[in-house]
C-alpha cells in the first residue's frame, strides 16, 4: 500500500570532556640511568587489569546515569509545539471557560481548570426506607428517580433537577465575568428544596445540605462572619489565590435555616465525602443530632457548611473574585449576582438556549413536545458532563521491566491536563478516547471553539510514537472510580481514531461556508497546527495495527493464551466482546479498522486539500493513495466479503466449535475447583469469521460501497432482516443467527455486544441510509424508506425509556427496548439530537 513516510527523532545523550591529558615529565634518572621505579612483568600485568576494570565500571556507571535520565519514548511527548498553547485558547477564551462545573461524578460540584484547583461542591442527607444516607457522588445506590441537565450551554449557564424519593431539588448555576471581577470571573448557584407531599412526613418537613470549598494547592481557606450590612446575606469564606486573587464566598437566603460548620487540613480532597460522614456519624452518637462539629483545624484547606432549613427552601451561593474591591463595588456584585437579579439572568439564559437549540438543531417542526424536551436534555447533559482533569496515566510495561509503582510493572506518563466530556457521570466520568469523536459530532455544533478545546487536549497527550492512552484517568477522584484491572494503558494497543469523525466533518463546513468568518479561521489555523500531531497518530496505526498484507490491520491486544474467554475479547477495537476470529493470531484483518483507516487517510487527504500544496504538509498526496487504495471496491471485497451470506467478515484462525464448559481442576490446596473454562472441539483454520453484525456493516457505514452495486442492496436485505439485525427499537449490535448471539463470554462477564442496540453505530449507520437515499442508483427509494423506519424506530425508544426511567441508557435491550447497562448515559447516546434534527456527515 501507498506508505506515509515516517520520521524517527530519539533523543541521545552526549558526554563530553574539555580536560586536557598532558604527558607527564621523566623521572629523574639515577644508579646509572635506571628508573628509581623497578616493575617485573607480573605487576605491570597486574597494574594493567586493575585498571581495565576500572575503566568497564566507570563506564558502566556513566551509562547508567545517562539511561535513568533519558524518559523511554514511551513515556515522551510528541516533540511538536502543544495546540492547547494556540493563541485562540488563551485570553478572553481560556479566561472565559476558567470556572465551569467540571466535576461531573457528583451531583454538583465546579471547579478550575487549573492543576491545584479551588473546587465547590454539594452534598445532602436522603432518606430511604426510614435510613439516612448522605448523597455526594453520582451512584446508582443512591436510586435517584432521575437527576441530570435540563439546560447547560457548556460555558456559564446550566439547570440541574434531581429528584431523590421525595426530595426534589435543583440547581441552577451561572457565571459571571465583569470589568471589576478577577480572573475566571463570579459564579452563583442557586439550590432549591421542594417536596412531592407524600407520605414521609420526616422529609417533607426539613432538608440538610452541605456545601463545600476545598483548594487542592493547600492554600488556606478562612471562615467567615455574617455580614450586617447586607439584609439575608452571609459571608462564609474567604481567601486568596494566584490565580484569581482575593476571593469570598456569601450565603443569601431569606428563608430561615440552621446553620453549622466543619474545616479540615488534608491532601486527599477526593475523600470528603467519608469526612462529612465520620464528623455528623459521631455528633449523631453523642447527641443525637446530625450536624458537623463546628470546629475547624488551622489553615484548613477545605470548609464544609451545613444548612439545614424546613421545606420549601431556596438559597444562592456566591462566588466574588477580587474581594479587594471597594465595599460598595462588592455588594453591587452581589445582589447583581444573587436574589432577584438572578432570576432574571436565569430568565434570560434560560430563553438564550431554547432559541440556540432551535437555531442550531431546528427540531420542533419535526418533533413532538416531549422528543424536544429529550432532546434539549440529552445536549444539555453532554455539555453539563464535560470535566477537567489533571494527573498521570499508568503505563503498563513488559514484566522484565522493573516494577516502579507499587511493586507493578508499570511507569507514570507525564502529568497533563484534559478537558473532555465524559460518557456517564455515574459510571464513566473520565476520558475516553473513542468516545470522544462522536460527542465532538454534537459539541463542534453548538460551539466550534469547545470542540476545538477538547480536541486539542486529546491530541496533546499524544507521545513521541503518536500513540495516545485510550483511557485517561487522571487524578485522585478519576482514580478512586476505576477497578484496579482497568488502570494501567497498554502502549502496544489503540483505538478508534474517532476524532476523523468530527475533524472531517470540520473540514466540510469550512469548505462549504456553513460556519461563520471566526470559527473557520479557528478551525483552520487548528488544523495547520495539529496536523504534525495527526499525521503521527495515522503513522503509529499505520505501522503498529498494520497485518501481513498491504491495507490489512488488526486490533492488538487480544489474548492468545486464555483458556476463560469464550472468544478473546478486543478492548481496543472499543467493541469489546464483538466476536472475532477463534483463535487470535498475527494473520487477523479486522474488518472495521480497515474502515477506520480509510476514514482518517480521506480526512488527512481533505485537511491537505484545505490547507494547500505546502512544504510542511509534504505527506498530503500520500494520504490521497493510501485512500484510494482502502476504498478500493475490488480489493475490499476480495479480502473481506463472503458471498455466500453476502455479508462482509473479519478474516483470521476460526472455529465455531468453540464453548464454554465446566471442568473440575485441582487447585493448590489439593482440593478440587469447577471452572468454566473454553474448549474448542475442532482445529481452527484461516477463514472468514461470520459473524453478521456492526461489523459487518463498516464498508456500509463509511460508503464504501457504489450506490450502483448489487451488494449494497445485500447490506439493505441485512439491515432490514429481523432474523438478523432489524428491531423495533434500532438494529441490534449482532445478528440472533450468531453462534454467540447473547452468550456470556466468561462466567462473570455477560454479553456487552453481542445483541444489544448501541447509539453510536445506528447514527453511523443511519447517516449512510441518509447518503444512499440522496444520492443517484436503483436502491435509492428503498434506502429512503429503511432510513425513516430505522429513525422512527430509536427516536421512539429513547424517548418512551426517558418518560419511564427519566435517563438516557448505554444500550438497550433488543427484545422489549428497555434501556440497559449504564444510566444518565448523555455520552454517545446524545447522538439522538442529530438523529431528531436529521444532521449527519456529508
């Protein structure tokens, strides 16, 4: 295949001497011109191994040193300059989007984006079956009826409702940045109380709050004292930092509440939910009252107020940077941020971002008023979830390397930053590489300059092989959410380069004009700049994923050794437990990273077309063959296409004699154990996989196929089948004639993809419906009809689990539709706003 060119820099460290070696002078001679020194043979012998031995370790030690200070690449960054350092994301910008609720696994919480940030956050006490529980970080324990966004423009305005049992409350945050404000500007939360009026009475009457600031940098937080000389107004903290300065905290209420306190000096923020708890557990024990201890360790670095008021309540919480300012221009700042005046700010931007979704998605003409309310929900959550995290990925290294963390083999990247969305508050608040693509579909939408933020972060974690962790879990907080076997990044392993998706998409608008004079200049000069980045990433898939033959790759990773995996699964791939070949080996094709190549070399090829025939982007035309060759229909279908199903399947060592059974072994002990362990009942041989499912469908999906051909009607026919893929919810992720078809792949690892409907491949596979439909061939008609039908189809789904369940799902279940795996999914599963405003790639 067309190869692009690859530029190898190591770095190699010198040693260098500026000492001169200067002859000594001849001894003096005596006794006739003998030397004063006599020597035999045997000691000069001697002499001489004492001093080549001295030499090897002198040597060796300096090489040691100079090993210890050189980082592997592995653990390098990508010697090119940062995007996140681009003069578009500093300034007014990076100032702008300085404070924002970017703390998506609790409930509320905001935040810096900074390494050692100033954080807030809330917490309260819920009752559930007569038992107290303190409600803090997002978890399904809690048994919320429903809490996420209603409204959140992704910058300074969001609306949260969460109802727990009878508890309902809300939030509502907004940011402020004036010429009298410090840096990131004010902020403000609103929280209100209400209740259902139902039949506990306990909750009806009085609900406790508690609301935190903690400083991560250490720095001291100090308590306050109410302040006369504004009316329902308390100041409860004040302090200073580099950053933004001197800073207060208020209270305003005109409600009446009780009210206590708690400080504490620790390093470990991520635990204070576990402090709130110990501290009213033991008030709870020696008084009987649930209430903090109203004590405070010196220079405490995080303050816990606890609020405590009958039902209904609403209080505002404030944020003033720059305290310094004069006494008047603070209290102008923050009765202009709290009170009534914040009704009406609320008002307004409540209005801002209904006429936004209209302007932007243009659905209500399409749509009932209960699909729109969805829709504003699911947008809303994906942008409320985006966070910010600072920390060090751990890298996995071979055994024979020595183990650095904790007696694991594994060594820590470079610290570094990412401002991402996350996929789920409660079970994926973190970074996803994969992920990541399809929410920049939505995001790049309503605000180019955030999606180009949240790209720039992902590609600056790129290393100096081009190869970027797949799942980042950065920090104390991201850690403390993650099972231990998911920790470590393995360097050997990719994932979906996704970000083609958005970027190609990117691309188009600028071409066609679809964006304003501004954001194409932004999209354009990010493009220049991150190019080197992305013709790296395209060079490590290229030669680390690539197969034995030309425009062949498989996803590494897989284990060829296990005896406990019914089929191997390929986490890489972001698909998981999708059956692939048996018998995982070197001659695999795997089918949809073929297709994933093709679509990041025909975006590469676009990003040179758009930036023009320049030195810097020599490698532009090799893009170009590289496409050509991987859409190239003949050779597609020679390597992948099974005539006989007329379906496309990966390639590799197969066997579908393959099950899972109970043997008896006996363990260490001596005594006998029952494994359910896999057992292949014939050899393997090197065979199509057929397995019709997703992947079946990825030529389809990246419009491989010529509108013309017979084979698109064959896809059509596979789609369209409900003995295959076709349900009334959305197309089932593998076909109910597969071997596998919803069968577990361990004893503890139920099926994932193998039969549920996900979001993200039925977007893809609609937006191609919707190009085949458009476009001119004998199909187009029935491409038009199976298009409507299938949207039809997941719009009513998703809208019916949201009125029952309140949430956005992972998946959802193909016989009866009901949402599954992880709730307040508002990741990919976000993507029904496109499907209901009809918007996909051209």
């Amino acid at each position: 295949m067309a190869q692009v060119s690859q530029r190898n820099t190591r770095s190699r460290a010198k040693i260098s001497s500026d000492s001169d070696v200067r002859n000594p002078r001849t001894p003096p001679l005596s006794n006739g011109g003998r030397s004063l020194f006599r020597f035999s043979v045997k000691d000069l012998f001697l002499f001489g191994t004492i001093l080549f031995v001295g030499a090897l370790l002198i040597n060796n030690y300096l090489l040691n040193l100079i090993k210890e200070d050189a980082k592997p690449r592995v653990i390098t960054p990508l010697p090119t300059p940062k995007l996140t350092d681009l003069p578009m994301f500093q300034g007014e910008h990076r100032e702008s989007l300085y404070w924002g609720t970017y703390r998506p696994h609790v409930y509320f919480g905001v935040r810096t984006r900074s390494s050692e940030s100033l954080l807030a956050g809330l917490m309260w006490i819920g009752v559930k079956d007569g038992r107290y529980s303190l409600r803090h970080v997002c978890q399904d324990s809690d048994e919320l009826s429903t809490y996420g966004w209603i409204e959140h423009n992704g910058r300074d305005y969001g609306h949260q409702i969460l109802v727990d049992h009878n508890l309902r409350l809300t939030t509502s945050f907004l940011k402020k940045i004036g010429k009298d404000s410090g840096y990131g500007g004010d902020w403000v939360v609103r929280i209100e109380a209400q209740t259902d009026q139902v039949s506990d009475e306990e909750m009806a009457e009085e609900v406790h709050l508690f609301f935190y600031l903690a400083d991560e940098g250490g720095n001291a937080l100090h308590l306050g004292e109410s302040d006369v000389q504004i009316p329902h107004d308390r100041l409860l903290a004040f302090g200073s930092r580099s950053d933004v300065g001197d800073w207060e905290l208020h209270l305003g209420s005109k409600d009446e509440f009780e009210f206590h306190y708690a400080g504490y000096k620790i390093s470990h923020i991520h635990n204070i939910t576990e402090l709130v708890q110990t501290d009213i557990g033991t008030r709870a024990r020696t008084s009987g009252r649930s209430q903090l201890s109203d004590t405070s360790d010196y220079a405490s670095n995080i303050l816990i107020f606890q609020i405590s008021a009958k039902i209904p309540f609403r209080a505002d919480i404030a944020f003033l940077s720059r305290a310094n300012r004069s006494s008047l221009g603070l209290k102008e700042s923050l009765t202009g941020l709290t009170g009534d005046y914040l009704n009406t700010h609320l008002e307004q931007k409540h209005k801002q971002f209904e006429e936004k979704f209209q302007r932007i998605f243009n659905v209500f003409d399409k749509l009932d008023d209960e699909a729109v309310t969805v829709g504003r929900a699911a947008l809303a959550n994906l942008l409320g979830g985006i966070g910010y995290f600072y920390g060090q990925s751990k890298i996995s290294v071979p055994p024979s390397s020595k183990p650095t963390i904790h007696g694991v083999n594994c060594i820590p990247y470079w610290p570094a930053e990412l401002y991402s969305a996350v996929p789920s508050r409660p079970f994926f608040p973190r970074g996803f590489l994969w992920d990541e693509g399809f929410h920049q579909l939505i995001i790049w939408r309503w605000d180019v300059d955030i999606s180009l933020d949240i790209m720039g972060h992902w590609l600056d974690l790129m290393n100096a092989d081009g190869w970027i962790p797949r799942e980042q879990i950065l920090g104390a907080e991201a850690l403390s959410k993650v099972p231990a076997e998911f920790v470590l990044q393995h360097p050997t392993n990719g994932n979906p380069p996704t970000l083609f998706l958005a970027l190609r998409e990117l691309v188009c608008a600028v071409q066609k004009s679809i964006l304003g004079p501004s954001d194409r200049n932004h999209v354009s000069l990010f493009l220049k700049e991150a190019y080197a980045r992305l013709d790296a990433w395209f060079k490590w898939f290229n030669i680390t994923q690539s197969g034995k033959d030309p425009g062949t790759y498989f996803w590494h990773g897989r284990d060829n050794v296990t005896t406990r995996e019914l089929n191997p699964k390929s986490l890489s791939s972001g698909l998981d437990d999708y059956p692939r070949a048996s018998h995982p080996n070197e001659d695999e094709r795997h089918l949809d990273l073929r297709c994933w190549m093709y679509l990041a070399a025909e975006c590469m090829s676009s990003i040179f077309e758009l930036l023009g025939d320049d030195d810097a982007y020599h490698n532009g035309k090799a893009y170009g063959s590289t496409a050509a060759l991987l859409s190239d229909f003949e050779l597609l279908n020679q390597m992948h296409f099974d005539r006989n199903a007329g379906a496309y399947f990966d390639y590799g060592n197969h066997t579908e004699k393959v099950r899972l059974s109970w043997q008896t072994k006996e363990s260490s002990n001596g005594y006998p154990t029952r494994e359910l362990l896999r057992q292949a009942d014939e050899e393997p041989t090197p065979s199509l996989v057929p397995h019709i499912g997703y992947v079946s469908l990825f030529p389809f999906m990246t419009r491989l196929i010529p509108p013309e051909s017979e084979i698109l009607a064959k896809q059509l026919d596979i789609i369209s089948n409900t003995s295959l893929l076709w349900t009334k919810f959305g197309l089932r992720s593998l076909a109910k004639t597969s071997s596998v078809y919803m069968q577990r792949n361990t004893e503890h690892d139920p099926p994932y993809w193998r039969g549920t409907i996900w979001m993200n491949m039925n977007y893809m596979i609609l937006s191609s419906l919707n190009y085949y439909s458009k476009v001119d061939g004998p199909y187009r008609e029935r491409a038009g009809i199976v298009y409507n039908d299938l949207r039809n189809n997941l719009i009513r789904n998703v809208v019916k689990n949201y009125r029952e369940s309140g949430f956005l799902w992972e998946q959802y279940e193909q016989k009866k539709g009901k949402g599954k795996g992880a709730r307040l999914f508002t990741g990919w599963t976000s993507l029904i706003v496109l499907i209901m405003a009809e918007q996909y790639s051209n």
